[in-house]
C-alpha cells in the first residue's frame, strides 16, 4: 500500500447507503487512512458536506457533479478548485427532454418535481422517484438498471449526443453533464491537478461492470477495486492499512 497516494471512493453503496450520512465505523476507519482521499460522484457538494463531510474530521476532496465541482475540504473550510457551468440555453434544453421523458413514461415522482429534477450547476440530475423518497422504495424501482437504460436511450434522442453525457446514479438517478465528464475525465483531473502518476491512486466503486455507473472509472489506468457494499469497503480497507 505504500505505493499508493492517493485513495478514490465512489459515493452511493460504496461508501454510504444511497443519500444517507456516513456510517460511524467508516468515518473512524478513514479518518486512519494515511494518503489523501477523494469521493468521486453525481451527487453535488451541498449533498456531499451533509453525508461526508460532517462526519469526517480530516482532510479530503470532493468531486462533485462527475467532477465538474472539485472542492477541497479542511474541517470548516472549503476551497473550491474548479467548477465548470452549463449554460442557461443547455440547462432549459436538458430538462425540457426530462420534461418530455417525464410525459412519455409518466414518472410521477414521490416527493416533488424541484426534487426529481435537479440543476447542479454543471450537471442535471433526474432522480425519477425524487432524491428524498423512501430508501426502500429507491432501492426496490430499478435494481438491475433495466428501467434506466430504456429512459436513458430515449432521453438520448431527445438530447445532442455528440454535445451530452447521460449516465446512471445512486439507485435511481440519470445524470447529464457535457460529452467527456464521466468517472475517468474526474479522476484524470485529479491526478493532474494533485501531481499523483496513474499507479499511486486506488479507487473504490460498487459497479465496475460494463453499465455500471463506475465502469468509465477502469479507462483512467488506476487500479480499481470493485465492492458490494459500504461494510464491504470498510473491510477491505482495515485488511489494506492493519486498521
């Protein structure tokens, strides 16, 4: 492990049950971990401070939006690294095909539109039951992903393939940011703008597979290590570090 300097960590089911605060066991394991880490996610940063950060006392970088939205994070302070935008014209063509996805399906979501449509700035999420719905009942709607990839290929004609990146997140989530911002381009950027060479970051992910929403993270040249589930990470890591 010594090689290593940094760590990289996808967020939902690798690090913490989707939308939900860090476990106590896996903040105090990471807390011991003795390189820099990273979590690489859709999720934005406001979302990430409240399930990350306010349990992790320590220093750690936050790539937001796909990695559109980098900050750095030193117990109260932020330091924001670099943050691309969507433009307001991109912004109201993305979600007007939501909208029409939306009316083809009829996804009728279980909390509200604002929390089923969501503009992160540099990425528009779709979460389709709404982000704050019931855990058990996001868990239960796509969990092979089926139901995503018939949405995501029509959202696909509906949208500039050549201009846009639409990808799957959390348990029942579309994100679409730029064509190129995905796991690799994200970690690619963090390697660059920390100076760590290919083999000295590992990362963590629950979907390495082909389709999983960690599969792009494999064409970055890092070693990545594929996981079931966050109590899986956590022990995999005490084994790593002797923890």
């Amino acid at each position: 492990m010594e090689k290593y300097k940094a760590l990289a960590f996808d967020v939902d089911d690798t690090i913490t049950k989707s939308c939900q605060p860090m476990q106590e066991e896996t903040s105090r394991v990471l807390k011991q971990i003795p390189v820099e880490i990273a979590f690489v996610t859709g999720t934005d940063v406001p979302e990430l401070r409240r399930m990350i950060s306010s349990g992790l006392e320590r220093r750690h970088h936050l790539l937001a939006n796909t990695g559109t939205h980098y900050v750095i994070v030193e117990g109260d302070l932020e330091s924001e690294i670099l943050r691309e935008y969507l433009t307001p014209e991109q912004k109201e063509e993305l979600i007007s095909a939501i909208k029409e996805l939306k009316a083809k399906y009829n996804l009728v979501p279980l909390t509200s539109e604002e929390d089923q449509i969501i503009d992160r700035g540099s990425q528009i999420t779709f979460s389709i039951l709404g982000r704050n719905a019931p855990p058990d009942k996001k868990y239960a709607y796509d969990p092979d992903k089926k139901k995503r990839k018939v949405l995501s290929e029509y959202l696909e004609t509906l949208i500039n393939p050549e201009m846009y990146e639409t990808t799957t997140g959390g348990t029942t989530s579309l994100n679409i940011t730029l064509k190129g911002k995905d796991k690799c381009s994200a970690l690619r950027m963090f390697m660059d703008l920390n100076g760590f060479l290919e083999d000295e970051v590992l990362f963590f992910g629950n979907e390495l597979q082909p389709g999983g929403n960690d599969y792009s993270a494999i064409r970055s040249g890092v070693r990545c290590i594929e996981v079931q589930n966050p109590e899986h990470t956590v022990q995999i890591l005490k084994e790593l570090y002797k923890l």
